[in-house]
C-alpha cells in the first residue's frame, strides 16, 4: 500500500487472508487472527477502502454486516467476463423478488408464512432462490411439525449491494397492496 501508511504490514496481512480466504471473514475473527483490537481493524479496513479507491484499483472491500470482502470493482467486470467467460446469471422473476424481498423483510419466515403473503403456493420460489444462494434455511420453528425457517444469505447483501438488512429501504402501504395485486393476478394465470 502507501509507504506512509500507519498500518503497512497489517494491510498486508489482512489483504493475504481475504486474498485466500475467497469469501467474506469476520472482522471479530480477523481482530483475533491478527492480534489486534476491532477497531484497530476497522481502522486498517477503511484505510485499505480508501487507499483502493484513490489508487483506482481493481479491487475493492466489500463491507458485509460484520464482515469484510475483498473482491474486484463493478467496473472491471466487463473485462473479467471477456477472460473468465461469461459467468452464469440469474434472472430474477417478479416471483422470485417478490418472494425475496418476503424473506428478506421477514425472517426468519417459514414458506407458510410466505404463502400466505404471497396467496400462492411458493415451494418453486424458494427452491430456485436457494438455488441461487439468495435464500437458505436457517433453522426450524418450535412449533407442532417444526417448519423449516429461510433467511437471507451474504450473496443476497453482495448482489443487492447493501451492508447489511438494516439498509433494505423501507416499504409503504402502496407497495404493499402492489405485491398483493400481481399475487392474485398470479394465482389467478395458475389456475
């Protein structure tokens, strides 16, 4: 990184491990690993940020909920697609976001539930966004037959671009009563 940075060589160390790692790691375990303070970590993190987005690296940190990602910038994607091929995309349906943005607000949520916002079946749904690692199970309900339970996953932050749940923006009454109409409009083309 700069020459003059406070934090050289653990910049170096934490970009190995999430170089490594290929996936999102804790801040609390990377303080630990790296035998420092959480804040001390979070401090190397923005550093880092900052010093990738000044520089105009390719690369960039990707803050998820209470965990950090290195991963390529939004801009290099058209390139990294001509060399890696072009990767497999998902289409998301109305069905499926509708049925994501259900999870998302309300989970944990048992596919019970979701059919019951939704007023259709949505065993489909949830499949294909569990097969897209946008929805996973995350436990079960204390409750006779014990439901499965389905949450968000760290892709759904990463693919929708938000650090955390608390960023989802907050739904009004119109939309609401939006999602129930094209429900019925739905139920109504299954039959």
């Amino acid at each position: 990184m700069d020459t003059n940075r406070k934090w050289k060589k653990e910049e170096g160390i934490l970009e190995a491990i999430l170089f490594a790692m290929g996936s999102s790691v804790e801040i609390t375990q990377l303080a630990q690993v790296m035998e420092l303070e959480i804040e001390a970590v979070k401090e190397i993190i923005s550093g880092m940020k900052d010093y990738y987005e000044r520089e105009n690296r390719g690369i960039t940190l990707l803050e998820l909920e209470d965990a950090v990602q290195l991963c390529t910038r939004p801009e290099t994607y058209e390139y990294l697609v001509k060399i890696a091929k072009v990767p497999q995309k998902f289409v998301l349906t109305d069905a499926l976001l509708e049925t994501l943005s259900i999870i998302a607000y309300k989970q944990p949520i048992t596919r019970l539930e979701i059919e019951k916002i939704r007023g259709v079946r949505s065993d489909r749904a949830i499949n294909r966004l569990i097969e897209f690692n946008l929805v996973m199970e995350v436990g079960r309900l204390d409750a006779p037959g014990r439901p499965l339970l389905f949450g968000t996953t760290e892709e759904f932050l990463r693919g929708f671009g938000v650090k955390s749940l608390a960023e989802l923006p907050m739904l009004d009454a119109v939309q609401v009563e939006e999602f129930r109409q094209q429900a019925e409009a739905e139920l109504s083309l299954d039959i």
